[in-house]
C-alpha cells in the first residue's frame, strides 16, 4: 500500500483517516491513510520525515495550513492566493507541490449536492480569516453577480476584497462589518470560528429570506449554532459543512491518485455516525 496521512494539531478528533479509507475500499486504490500530530514547533521537520520515508501525499489541517504553503516549492494556481494549502505531495521532479481544494470542496457540495446556483446569485460570506480566504477564489469562478464580505474587523474584510479585486471579473466584490447589510441573499456562507466560542456574529435577520440558503462551513452533529439562528429568522435551507469535509477529501484523493471517489455515500456514512 501507499502511505498518507493528515497532519495536525490535534488530530484525534480527524475524520479523514475514515473518509480516506472508505475512499480507497470504494475504488480498489492501495491507499492507506493515517493521522499524525506534528509538534507546533515541528511542522516542517514531520512533513520531510513523511516524504522521506515514501509516504506520497498529505492533508494539512489546523493549525498549519499557512506553514503548508510557506514550505512548497510549488503551489497550484488556485492554492496561490488563498495563502494556505490542505493538500502536499511530490511531484516528478521531487519537488514539494501544494494544492488548496477547501474552495474546490465547498463549490462542489453547493452546486452539486445541494443544487445551488452560485452563478448570478448574490452571495454573503461571513469572516476574513484563512478559511475565508481560503474558498474566494473558486467562489469568484462560478461568476456570482455580487460577493460581499463581512468581518468583525472589518479592515480585515476589506484586505481580503482588496486582494481578490483581480479575480472578481464581473462580479460585484465589496466588504463591510457585519451590521451593514440587511437585504436578503442568495447564498450566506458562515466562515467565521465565532461558534467556537459559542457566539454569533450580530447580524441583521433582514439577511435571511425563505429562498436564503444558508451554509455553516463548520460542522456537528446537531444543528449549528449559526444555522439554528439561520432556521429561527425565516431560513428553510440551511446546510452544515459535512458535505464540504467530504468533497475537499474527494478532491485531494483525486490530485493523488487520478480517481474522483463517490461522495454521497460517504456523506450519509458519517451524517449516521
Ligand atoms: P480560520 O482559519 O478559521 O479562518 P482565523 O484566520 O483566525 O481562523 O479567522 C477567524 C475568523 O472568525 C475571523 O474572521 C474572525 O473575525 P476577526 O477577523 O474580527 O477576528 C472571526 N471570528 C472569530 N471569533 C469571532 C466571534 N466571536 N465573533 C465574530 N467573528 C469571530
């Protein structure tokens, strides 16, 4: 078998070593796949360690997603802006390659899974931090007519539209604090760890309308705590970020092995868990 793995910090709670698994069973490839904990101050040094000793490909997860992409010799386009990579392996030459597939996966489950049409929609996104920056680019691919960001810090927000200004084509891309925008959306993506804390970004409920879809890039197994504010202010859609774990996994599979896997089982796997 070939040697994979996630790398993180912590990494117990990891449900790629599962999804992976089933991934490999499902196309008969010879994937074995592990987590490993890197020490916060051993990131780089495990990651030689991996290739070293044959491993062929890593996912990356927090806190180290920056650090992936600082250490690549080279980096997909699409993983070029968002500043942060989740997917490392070695190309022909041996060089250190890094892809980022988080937007790639949550483009996928939207459209695909869910049957959202981003193209034209008017999109609210939520948060400016890496998980944010992380999925701009393939948003602003699918041609929304208007992405707006909206961050706590709003300096932050407007850091991030300002970088993505070049790729936003004929999209409208604009940022603000959270309490600007009050008319409904299309599509509202939560992209902020504000639930980590068990808090929710002060919006106005005028965001939400019964043709809303809401999307929480976190997961869990009840309800978030974002779509439950969602559900409770007139929203009907809302959908959590299992789907988005899956597809990025899927995606990732893919760049290594050449094999696009099944999803949908595996979302109903881990949604029965
Ligand atoms: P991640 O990799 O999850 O994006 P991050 O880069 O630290 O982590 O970014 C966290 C995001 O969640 C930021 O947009 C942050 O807002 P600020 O830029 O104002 O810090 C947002 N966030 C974190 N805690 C929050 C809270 N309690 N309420 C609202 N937003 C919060």
């Amino acid at each position: 078998n070939e040697l994979y793995a996630v790398v993180g910090h912590p990494i117990s709670h990891s449900k790629s070593p599962r999804i992976h698994s089933v991934f490999a069973s499902q196309t008969g490839e010879p994937v074995e796949y592990t987590a490993i904990q890197a020490p916060l101050d051993g990131f780089a040094e495990t990651v030689h360690r991996f290739f070293r000793k044959g491993g062929k490909g890593l996912n990356v997860t927090v806190p180290f997603k920056e650090q992936a992409w600082q250490l690549a010799d080279q980096r997909a386009d699409r993983a070029e802006k968002a500043g942060a990579a989740n997917t490392l392996y070695l190309n022909d030459q041996g060089l250190l390659v890094a892809d980022n597939t988080d937007g790639q996966g949550l483009v996928q489950d939207l459209s695909v899974n869910h049957g959202v049409q981003l193209k034209n929609a008017r999109i609210l996104i939520l948060g400016a931090g890496g998980a944010v920056r992380g999925v701009l680019g393939p948003l602003l691919a699918q041609e929304p007519a208007s992405l707006t960001i909206a961050n706590r810090t709003e300096a932050k927000a407007n850091a991030l539209a300002a970088l993505f200004a070049d790729e936003a084509g004929t999209t409208q891309l604009s940022a603000c604090g959270f309490d600007e925008p009050d008319q409904p959306f299309d599509v509202v993506i939560n992209g902020t760890s504000a639930s980590l804390q068990g808090d929710l970004p002060p919006l106005n409920a005028g965001i939400i309308s019964a043709d809303t879809v809401v999307y929480d890039m976190m997961y869990s197994l009840q309800t978030t705590t974002f779509n439950q504010w969602a559900l409770d202010n007139g929203a009907v859609r809302v959908v959590d970020g299992l789907g988005m774990l899956v597809e990025q996994a899927a995606e990732s599979f893919r760049i290594w092995r050449g094999v696009r896997p099944e999803t949908i089982p595996v979302i109903e796997m881990l949604r029965n868990d």
